[in-house]
C-alpha cells in the first residue's frame, strides 16, 4: 500500500471542494511557471534590449513544444493512475508510475539528443533573423540542457495529481522560480566572479533552478516513499503498451498546438525584429491568460479519471459544470484586466512605443478566444478522464493545423498582415471549441447509456 492515500474524489460529498482542491495548485503552480519566461523576458528588455527579447522569443515555439509532449507524457500517467485510483486498485497504479517514469527518460534523452544536434537547423527553420541568429542558438542550446529536468519534474507531478495531491508540485515550482529571479540579474548582467552573459545568462539561471526542484523533487519522493519504483515486478508490459498508446496520442494532443505555433513564428519572424519582439511579448502574457484553462483542464482529466474508473458518471458532471463556470469567470476577470492595462504592462517588458502599439493590437484581436478556450479545455479534459484521446488528438489537428496554420498564412498576405495571423488564433479558438462540445455530449450519452 502506498504511504500517500488516494483521495475519495468519486464519492465526495463536496465536488466542488475536492476539484478546488486539485485546481487551485495547479493554477497556481502554473502561474509560478510561466513566470520563467516572463521574469527572463523582463529582465532581457530591460538590460539589454528588443534583440535580446527576439533572440528568446524565435526558440519560444520549440521549448512549448518540447514542454508539450512532457505535458502529452505525464497527463497519460494521469489518466491511467486516476482510474486505478478510482477502481481501487493499487498495485497496476504502481506499476504504471514505474513502467512510465523508465519510458519518459529513454524519450527525453532523444528529444535533447537531436535538439542539441540540429539547434542551429531548427532555428533556421523558423526564419531567425540573421543579426540574432548567434544569441539566439545560444540561449537555446543551453536552455535545452534542462528538459531532463523538466521530464523528472512533469512525471512525479503527474502522479502526485492522480492521487489527489496537486500541493508538493506548486511549493516546488516556488522555490524554482525565487532561484530563478535572483540567478537572472546575476548571470544577465554579470556580478562579482560571474561574468556577464547576456541572452545566455537567462537560460543558465532557467536550468540551474530547473535542476534544484527535480532533485528536491527525487529526495522528497525516496525519503517519504511515496510510491514504489523500480521494483523488478514493477515493470509491467501490459500497461507499457497502454500507457505508449495513451502517451502517443496525449502528446499529439498537446504537441499539434506548438506545431502550428512554430509556424506561426515563421509568419510573424518575416515582418522583422518590432513585430518578433512585441509577439514575444504577447506570447508570455497570452501563456497566464490560459492558464485557468489549462490548469481546470488537467483538474478534470483527475476527477473524471476517478469517476469513470469509479463508474459514477452523475458526479463527473457535477464536476465539470463546476469547472466550466469557475474556470470562464477567472479567465474573463483576466482578459478585462489585461485589455484595461496593457500599456503598462507591455512598457514594464520594453519602453519602446511602436512595439507596444503591436502587442495592444494582438490582445484586442485575440481576447474573445480566450473564453472559446476554456470550453475546449474543460469538455477535452473530461474526455482524456474518460480515455477518449484520440478523437481529443483529431480536434486540435484540425483546429490548429487544418485552420490556424492556412488562415494564418493567407491573412497574412493581405492587408492585415501581422493583424491577420491574430485572426487566425480567433478562429482556430471558435472551431476547436465548437467540436470538442458537441463531442462531449455524445460521449456522455455513449457512456450514460453502457451504465
């Protein structure tokens, strides 16, 4: 038996306490998060200048990406372990933790295998403008060091969700980012025995705490024993080829968006560096808007997971009526505060006015997509809680690659140039939306019906 309890999230009597529970460390934990790139994209503006910003935000697409299918991985141990969970049944949970954790680190080490080998390619790719193409492979070459540690840090997270326990992961994420606040001005900007490293300082400061948390993570994990690993009948290849089938298509699922965000950058990389630095800007507050969608989204894959192992479906609903609601009324008060001060906001990155003037374009274009996102995430998450990936994997293919990528392009050769590829985020947001609802309600009705 595990020395951590898996909570009775089918049967409480409170779902809207026992989903709070897991939302709100998550959301918070998310939020911590995203301050990386925000704190590094602050500190860059205002030390250096808008090429230091450009030189992060071209790589920008590729570490979502790569944090994608970390995400992609760790949500199909999620899935799997929560049905355990809600099933009782606690030696396949183990096995399944075991079994991944093994899986996740042979993939990584390909993933920055060939990233490291084909940097300077990927970032050609994207169109990098030539006076920042040398900081900018750079900053992603080192950057690229710490995805062992992002792995480490998603899988336990993963688990520590699927029982119910969404708290370890954000006091960690914590401590990451104050080391990575106080490391950045330092490496940046040079100090004592430190020499000043520009571009490259951020992404030095960004592993180095990555590194802290995945270690501390480990410790705390082997001291407390929280679940058994590497146990030699661990190793189960039933729920390998489960949990392979689960990841490949989750990963997909949260890949198929940073796929079209590669392309996007492309588009937006060819209008010069004023237009790459104001969409490296929007991009970090566009990644805290979304946050209460990503974050409920994740919540309800574990309540779901529950339920539908639990097989009490009446309960899954509740939870997710709870969910949508909560989650649209954060994002809204969000996105109104976001259009109401984005002037300051934008300035506190750079003080240049022309780049600010682009970034106050994007929010106004855009802002209407965030509320479509919420119904996608939440309705997509139930159905990964449910193990529907797979139909979820053929919504984001043709929201975001079948209508944001053309649209995008064609938008952006008419007279709304980068204003265009803007529209196209709306879109694709309206269309992802409308699918994902009207499949929910069918696999909601297959499922009622079965029980």
């Amino acid at each position: 038996m595990n020395n951590i309890e898996s909570t009775n999230i089918a049967n409480a009597k409170s779902p809207g306490k026992e989903l709070f529970k897991l939302f709100v460390p998550i959301l918070f934990g998310f939020i911590i998060n995203n301050l990386y790139n925000v704190v590094d994209t602050l500190w860059l503006g205002n030390l250096v200048g808008k090429e230091a910003i450009a030189a992060v935000a071209v790589s920008y697409p590729v570490i979502i990406m790569v944090s994608a299918v970390a995400m992609g991985a760790s949500n199909a141990v999620t899935i799997l372990v929560s049905n355990f969970c809600g099933a009782e049944d606690d030696r396949s949970a183990n096995e399944t933790i075991s079994t991944a954790l093994i899986f996740i680190m042979g993939f990584c080490f390909v993933i920055v295998l060939l990233l490291e080998l084909f940097s300077y390619q990927i970032l050609t790719f994207l169109h990098t403008p030539l006076e920042i193409m040398p900081s900018a492979v750079s900053y992603f070459r080192v950057y690229v060091l710490g995805i062992f540690s992002v792995y480490i840090y998603y899988h336990f997270a993963a688990v520590l969700r699927a029982y119910g326990n969404s708290t370890i992961q954000m006091l960690f994420l914590v401590i990451a980012t104050i080391i990575n606040m106080i490391l950045d001005p330092l490496f940046i900007n040079g100090f004592l025995f430190i020499p000043r490293l520009g571009v490259v300082g951020a992404a030095w400061a960004t592993v180095l705490s990555q590194s802290v948390i995945a270690v501390a993570l480990i410790v705390v994990v082997w001291r407390k024993k929280l679940f058994i690993i590497f146990r030699k009948d661990s190793i189960n290849i039933k729920l390998f080829v489960e949990l392979l089938k689960l990841s490949m298509l989750s990963i997909v699922q949260q890949i198929v968006p940073s796929l079209s965000l590669l392309v996007v950058t492309y588009l937006v990389n060819s209008f010069g560096i004023v237009i790459t630095a104001a969409y490296g800007i929007a991009s970090k507050i566009d990644a805290i808007i979304i946050l209460p969608a990503m974050a409920m989204n994740i919540a309800l894959t574990t309540v779901c997971g529950h339920c539908y192992g639990a097989n009490n479906m009446k309960k899954s609903e509740k939870y997710i009526k709870i969910g949508t609601i909560s989650a649209l009324a954060i994002t809204i008060s969000i996105t109104i505060f976001i259009l109401l001060f984005i002037n300051p906001i934008a300035r506190a990155f750079i003080n240049d006015a022309v780049v600010i003037v682009v970034v106050k374009q994007y929010f106004y274009i855009i802002s209407v997509g965030y509320l479509l996102n919420v119904v996608t995430c939440t309705a997509l998450g139930a159905l990964n809680g449910y193990k529907k990936t797979f139909i979820n994997m053929i919504i984001f293919i043709v929201g975001y690659l079948a209508v944001r990528v053309p649209v995008a392009f064609i938008f952006s050769k008419t007279s709304l140039l980068e204003n265009g590829i803007w529209f196209a985020f709306t879109l694709s947001y309206l269309v992802t939306a409308f699918i994902s609802v009207i499949y929910y309600i069918y696999v909601a009705k297959g499922i009622k019906n079965l029980s």
